[in-house]
C-alpha cells in the first residue's frame, strides 16, 4: 500500500502536475545483452510535449516504436541511462551475489545522475518494488535531496517512470545489436529454446570466455549449456 502522505504527490505524478523522477531497467529477463537502468525527469512542460505520443511502458509497444519514443523522451527530458554491459554485469553479479543488490547499485546510479542535471526542485522519485530501497533513500540524501521515494509493483503506469522504461528498453535493444555484430551471431531476446540454441552455437565456436561476453553468467541457462556456473 502507498503511504498516505504520498497519495497527492501520485495523483499529480499520474497527470504530469508535478516534477518527478522516474526509474526502470531493462534486460533483466534477457540472457544475452545488458542490463540497463533508466532514469527519467519529467515536469509539466516536458509531460505537455509528450502528450500526443501516447507513452506507455516498454512492454507494450513494438522495439521499433520503442526506439522512436526513446529519440521524443531525450528531447524533452533530463534522463540518465545506466548500460551495465555482460562482461561488467557478471563481475559485479559475483561482486554483490544478489540481483536486487546490483539493480538497486544501478537505480542509485541512474537517480544520481539526473539529480546532479536537474535544476528545478523535484517532488517526487517513483520506481518499481524490489529489494534495497535504502540504497536509493541513500542516493537521494547524499545528492541532499529531500523527496518523496516511492517503489511500487507496476509503477510504469506513471508517465514518468513509462519513459524510463522506453529509454531503458530501447538502449537494451541497441546495445544487442551491438553485441551481436560483434560476436558475429543474431542474439536473441528472452531466455527461451531459441537463445539456448544461439548460446550452444556461441560456445561450441568461441569457448566459455566468449560465451561470457553476451551472456549473463547465472541464468540457469548456462547450467544447460555449459553443464556448469563456473
């Protein structure tokens, strides 16, 4: 349940009244490619500029159509966009030992990074519910802000935190093309059958260290591919 002293603040953030920063990520299901974090600021203007876009959250519109909302959201709107690339993402995976923990180090990221671009006071910090909120009430005391922080199940439905999740998704797809001209194979999306068989081609060409370099190395994925974690 949202506490109520922040019921006015949501109902303004739901209606862009209010200056607000939403986060989300991307990628966090997806076996081959980043993890990204996005944060987003808006405010009325920005919110009025957007308005005839119809934003929803990333899950629900096309990767072209995402990518195109994306180019609209960094027009109007101070963003920051958090990429923690496989190779990085693993290390820092067997650094905290803990998804929740390495999303909540890549919100702090992403929200300070806005904080320290804004110039307008901010009302209102909205993300989705996972574990370490402290980490991001951390972030905001030491960028000296005094806001209200939300995390909520289903927060896309915030406009704010909507463009965060276009501006995470789309630098995710972009980031999987990337990486799979690199290596030289078509990376796909998910962690279904179809990415397995990708990931078996992968390591049977190039080995475990070239595996590694796409892949998020704790998925059970790897157990099936590899017959091993380490």
């Amino acid at each position: 349940m949202v506490p109520s002293q922040n019921a006015e603040l949501l109902e303004k953030a739901r209606f862009g009244a209010a200056p607000v920063i939403g986060i989300d990520e991307a990628g966090k299901g997806d076996y081959f490619g980043p993890l990204v974090i996005a944060a987003c600021f808006l405010n009325p203007a920005s919110f009025a500029a957007l308005s005839d876009l119809e934003i929803k959250e990333s899950k629900k519109v096309s990767d072209g159509r995402a990518k195109s909302l994306a180019s609209e959201i960094k027009k109007h709107c101070p963003h920051s966009v958090v990429k923690i690339n496989p190779a990085k993402y693993n290390e820092l995976y067997e650094k905290f030992g803990n998804l929740n923990k390495l999303l909540a180090w890549g919100h702090s990221r992403a929200l300070e990074n806005v904080l320290a671009e804004i110039k307008e006071p901010v009302e209102l910090v909205i993300s989705d519910k996972f574990a370490n909120e402290w980490r991001l009430e951390k972030a905001l005391l030491s960028a000296g802000k005094t806001v209200q922080l939300v995390q909520m199940p289903k927060a896309e439905e915030y406009p704010a935190v909507a463009c965060a999740s276009i501006l995470a998704r789309a630098a995710f797809l972009y980031a999987l093309e990337d990486l799979s001209k690199e290596i030289g194979w078509n990376l796909h999306k998910g962690a279904g059958e179809p990415t397995d068989a990708i990931a078996r081609g992968l390591y049977t060409e190039k080995g475990e260290a070239g595996l590694r370099t796409v892949a998020k190395w704790h998925f059970k994925n790897t157990q099936k591919i590899v017959g091993r974690l380490l």
